[in-house]
C-alpha cells in the first residue's frame, strides 16, 4: 500500500477556513474581553477589590446620662455581657470543640444542639432559639472571624469565670455591650421614657448619620426621644484591611473615635417626684378600697416653680416599667400596656385632653374683671340654677329654655367676686360668663374668654422638652360649625364658662394658668431642662428662665368690636391688643386664698400652717369608658377631681395640680393630694435649708 495516500488530506479547505475564522474569533472575544476588564473596566474592579479588602468598622459610642436637679441618675448606660465565640479560633480537633461547646453548655443553660439555622428560622443575635452548634456553623460560612453572639446578658458572675478559664477555651470570649438603665424606673418613666431599635421607616434618616439599624437604638419616648440628638453623640469609624476570611489585619488610616452624647441634668427632683407619686398612689388606693371597687384608675400630679416654669415633679399614673425595655421591647409586655384602658404608656400630664371644670374659672374670673363684665364689689345672685333661652342665632324667634345648675343645691344667695371665686359657685361665673337679664346685660362671652384662655396658657401653650405634647381645645363659632355642623348657641357660652362643654386641656395647661395668677400675671415657659453637660461634666448650656409674656404690661388681649354676636370670633376683631389690669390678678389671688380660708379648700386646709391659695374643680364627662360602665346618665355623669394651690400666698415658690380621673369633688378627693404634696414639699426644703445650715 502506497504509504502517501494515506496522508492525503481529504478535509475540504472551506472548512478550514471557516474553523479557523472560529479561532480567531474566539481568540478577539477573549482579548476584547481582556481588554475591556484591563483597560476600560479596569477603575471599577479596582475599586470592587479594594472595597473587599478594605472594611469600615462602626465603632459605638456611649449615650449621654440623664440626671435629676440634685445629680440623683435618672438614666445611665451599663455593661451587659455577652458570650461570643469567635468560629475561626476554634481548635481544629472536632472533639476539642465539643468539649468546649459541652462546657459553654453547662455554664451558660443553652443546648449544644437545637433548631437548624435557616431562611425560615434565622439567626438573631440574642432572640432567636438555635444551639451553639448551629450558631458557630451558622458563623463560620458567613464571617469566621466575626464573633456570633451565643447568650446575651449573662450574670457578671458567669462573665468573670468564663474569661477566667479563657485559656481552656479557645474561641470563647465575654463581649461587653451597654444597654440602658433607668435606676427610678416606674417613678420617672413618664418623663424618661425608654430606648428602641430603629424602625424601618427612620432607617435611611439615621444611616446618613451613621447609625447601624440592627445594633443601636433610639429615643422611643420622654426625654430619650425629645433630646434624642443631643444624648445619642456620634459613632466612630475604623478603616481597615481585611483577609479573605474577614480577619482584621491593619488599620488602614487612623480611627476616629467615637464622640459621647451630651448628659443632661433636668429641673425635676426626685424626692418631690416620688413624694407625689406616693400620695397620689395611697389615695387613688384608699378611695378605690372605700367604695369596694376600682373606681379612679389614673391621676396626675406636676409641680412647678411659677417664677421660674421649672418643673420639680410630673406624675403621670399608671406607668410602666422602662427598665423592662433595656435590651429588646417584649412583645407581650407591651401588647398588655397598649390594650389597658389606663393608657400607662402616655403621660397623662401634657397627653391628655380633659374636661377643665371650674378650675377653668380662673380664666373667665380674669376676663371678667378685665373686661368689666362685673366689678369685684358687684353683688350677684346664686341661685340653685338659672334658666335662660338658649339662641343659636342673633334673630331666633322661639327659642328653647336651657336650666343651668349649682353645684350648691341651696344656692349661694347674693355674693360678691371674691366669695363666688372662693366657693366655685357655677352660678355666678354662668352669668359672668354669657350674663343674665339686666343684672349683668353682657358676659365675657365665648371670644373673649377664648382670648383670655390663651393669654393664661390653654390652647397651643409655650409648649415643653416632651414628645407627644397636646394643644387641649378653647372652641369658637368658627371651630364647632366646621365639626359639629351646628351654629354656636348662647348655652354653649354658659357651659363653656365653667370650663365644660367643648373645652377641653391638659393637667399642665391648666397648672400654667395658676401659674400665671399666682406670679402676678407672669407667663413663664414650662421646663424639665436644667443644663446641658459633656462627658466630663463641664456646663455646656444653662438653663434662664424664658418669659413667654406678662399679661399685665404686655398686649396679649385681642379687642372685640361685637363679643356678644354669635358670630364667627375672627370676624369681630379689630387688630387691636390690650393687656390685664394688675389688680385684676391681685383680685383673683384673693379669691383662690379666700378659697382655702373660708370656701371649697377650708376644710382639707384648716390645721395647715402654710399660707396657700388654691381652686378646686369638679368636672363633668363621658368618655368612652364611661359609656361601657353605663355612667354617662343624664343629669348625672361622673366626675373627674382637679385642685390647683400655690404658696407661700405672699411669694409663691411653688405651684401643684392634682388630677383624678373618675374622682369625684374636686376638693374631696384632689385636695389632700394637693395639701400632702405641699407640706412634703416645704418638709423636704426645711430639711436641706438646715443641712446647709446645720
């Protein structure tokens, strides 16, 4: 066989061709490719392996500490410890680590084994339920040298033996974390508040200002959510260099450390704040025991300095426990506080609207006398109740009859400003408020004591360093045809007057307005701020008293050219101002100190030897909690208890409120919390006054 034949290529040149074509074709792909990833792409994955190489560690900093007026700690930061371990150092003999792990076990009450980690069970740093093993594993194919946290908040009993006998444990370590602590609890929560971990819907506001979502927290409520920018501080940054496993290696430039938040030292005391909170505890307790039932479920009690709007107590009643939320908010403890009809987590003090009742007449007794609408010597009749025709317009041709009731069922007969101010008599302030007949032709009416209710402190008042702070409500003819769909009629007038009806205010508006009186007209902005301090203790801003207004020399009246007209308020003003007279205020100072001498406080105040002046009020409601005891009948509600007093009368230094909900008279119930509060009050001042001077 010819040898040359069979080497004869038979293979058609087009084939060729074509296969080398391919070769070469594949051959550009690759060199474009190459080309693109080394020459035009090159900047980008440059960048994306040195953002692998190149780690950023956000370094925690410390919240500021809260304290009281007396550097008593309200709130404080403290070490919780965690045992971690740290998969990487782990021994590479599989029986070594399960002797550590059997160990650990031991120690620290978490099985060795339980509950595979996976998309439907995840991994959650000291919340979900998983053993050691499967925490390491889990922390082993994600970051080895990233310590997994096994049991958070052990005992530090349990830390000191484990980092103790970290030599027989390789890979395990005590990581220290601070959480919060709140050390007078229950007594200041209301202020306070407590700490939580960011929402989703804030993530994206705290991450451009470098927080970490899953690690730090957050002012929920009170003072930690208030000043929330000034406790916080800002975190630190290291940059380093990492390995393929995650392992630190280097710092790549120096770190920056992490700036502590700000601490704040607050006008509250907490001796008055728990002398408050006990009296007003101890009589809701003995009321609810003497009727049988639990009748008055809340209360509050705030405390204030009228010269300087410094408040030195604020209890709001029932509260919570903020320590409970330190690490995590347990889901069935705060399910339990939001589903109590006594609402514990809102501070009642400055977050609840309520009927004012007649302590609300210290506004329509100034706008009164301001306005001439009775001079004080002026001799009024009381009757037990009055009956007017009610008119929901100036040219009504039938209208109805409305009775209007004391709350002396025998009436108080003929008095003058000062006793019907010292006896709360609903009467009397009925026809100074809308007048009645020819014996006071024209009352304050609804415009001008709404004018006189904003200048005392209702409405949208100074406000105060707290969240969730309401307006109340001082209703015109405007407000009820937009929401109740009805013009405003004479009787709404009437019952606006003695602070019933539409209007509604929190406890602190109500205080402001004693306040006011009791500091010769003197608005003062309501605080809890005393300082602002760093880290190391300097004062960095100081608390000065901020007037918001004094009604006596500045114009904060507003001037009606028509305040009887049921017409809408803002219509009848002129654009013109005036202020109140100052012996208006010195009148209705007379008439709150006759009210402890010989009106509705003589008797809680007859032994006291303390110069007080006060007002109780007695106010009508039907909420809807009342609705589902079947009370709200008519003619008859219940009754919340309020009394406001200040002293010395001379030169007050001291103003209180107290408030009852479903408690009944005002000066039965509030009174003595009031009294009490009062004497604990100048009790504890002669103790420190003696101690300064011994």
């Amino acid at each position: 066989m010819n040898s040359n034949a069979n080497l004869t290529n038979n293979v058609q040149l087009w084939r060729i061709i074509v296969f080398g074509i391919a070769i070469i074709g594949v051959i550009l792909i690759y060199l474009g490719r190459l080309f693109s990833l080394q020459i035009l792409e090159s900047a980008d994955w440059v960048a994306q392996a040195e953002e692998n190489r190149i780690s950023e560690i956000n370094l925690p900093t410390q919240r500021g500490i809260i304290f009281d007026r007396n550097d008593y700690i309200l709130a404080q930061n403290i070490p919780s410890y965690n045992v971690v371990i740290i998969p990487a150092d782990l021994p590479d003999d599989l029986g070594a680590i399960q002797e550590i792990f059997r160990q650990i076990s031991e120690m620290i009450n978490v099985p060795i084994n339980l509950n595979e980690v996976s998309n439907e069970n995840p991994y959650v740093p000291c919340r979900s339920e998983h053993g050691i093993a499967q925490i390491v594993e889990y922390g082993e194919t994600s970051a080895p040298y990233v310590p997994v946290r096994i049991k958070c908040n052990v005992d530090r009993t349990t830390a000191m033996i484990i980092k103790e006998e970290a030599v027989d444990l390789p890979g395990v370590d005590i990581e220290i974390e601070s959480i919060r602590d709140y050390p007078t609890g229950s007594l200041t929560a209301a202020i306070i508040g407590f700490l939580g971990p960011i929402s989703a819907a804030e993530e994206e506001y705290y991450r451009q200002r470098n927080f970490i979502p899953d690690r730090d927290k957050v002012g929920y409520a009170g003072v930690e959510r208030y000043f929330q920018s000034i406790l916080s501080g800002h975190n630190g940054e290291r940059l380093v260099e990492v390995d393929v496993g995650g392992q630190v290696l280097r710092n790549v430039v120096p770190p920056v450390d992490p700036t502590p938040g700000f601490n704040l030292r607050l006008t509250i005391d907490s001796r008055l704040q728990n002398a408050a909170e006990s009296i007003l505890v101890r009589e809701i307790d003995e009321w609810n025991a003497y009727y049988g039932e639990m009748r008055m479920n809340s209360g509050v009690v705030i405390a204030l300095n009228p010269k300087t709007g410094e408040v030195l107590a604020m209890v709001s009643y029932p509260s919570y426990e903020n320590n409970r939320m330190a690490r995590v908010i347990p889901q069935y403890y705060f399910k339990q506080l939001s589903e109590d009809p006594r609402n514990p987590m809102l501070n009642h003090a400055v977050g609840d609207e309520l009927p004012a009742g007649s302590v609300f007449k210290l506004v329509t007794a100034v706008g009164a006398l301001n306005e001439v609408v009775v001079t004080p010597e002026q001799i009024i009749k009381a009757p037990p109740k009055i009956v007017i025709e009610e008119k929901f317009s100036a040219n009504v041709l039938n209208p109805r009859t409305r009775e209007f009731i004391d709350w002396n069922e025998a009436g108080f007969g003929e008095i003058d400003f000062v006793n019907g101010l010292a006896n709360s008599s609903n009467v009397y302030f009925y026809k100074l408020g809308g007048g009645f007949e020819d014996e006071i032709p024209e009352g304050l009416g609804i415009c001008r004591l709404g004018t006189y209710a904003r200048a005392l402190g209702f409405g949208n008042y100074p406000g105060i360093e707290l969240p969730l702070v309401e307006d109340g409500l001082i209703p015109d003819p405007t407000w009820k045809r937009i929401n109740q769909g009805e013009n405003w009629s004479s009787g709404d007038t009437y019952i606006a007057s003695v602070g019933q009806g539409y209007i509604i205010a929190t406890p602190l508006q109500v205080l402001l307005s004693a306040s006011t009186i009791a500091n010769d007209g003197e608005l003062m902005r309501p605080t809890i701020l005393r300082e602002i301090l760093d880290s190391d203790g300097n004062i960095i801003k100081s608390f000065v008293p901020d007037s918001v207004w004094d009604i006596t020399s500045d114009p904060v009246i507003d001037i009606f050219e028509d305040p009887s007209s049921p017409g809408g308020c803002e219509s009848k003003l002129t654009g013109e101002k005036k202020s109140v007279e100052p012996w208006v205020i010195e009148k209705v100072q007379e008439g709150m100190r006759q009210a402890v001498l010989n009106g509705t406080l003589t008797d809680e105040f007859e032994n006291v030897n303390i110069s007080v002046a006060g007002k109780t009020g007695t106010a009508e409601y039907c909420d809807k909690y009342a609705n589902e005891k079947n009370l709200c009948i008519p003619g008859n509600w219940p009754t919340h208890a309020w009394t406001t007093a200040y002293a010395p009368y001379e030169d007050p230094e001291i103003v209180v409120i107290a408030f009852v909900y479903n408690g009944g008279e005002g000066a039965t119930v509030a009174g003595p919390i009031v009294r009490q509060f009062l004497e604990a009050y100048f009790e504890i001042k002669a103790g420190d006054t003696a101690a300064q001077n011994p």
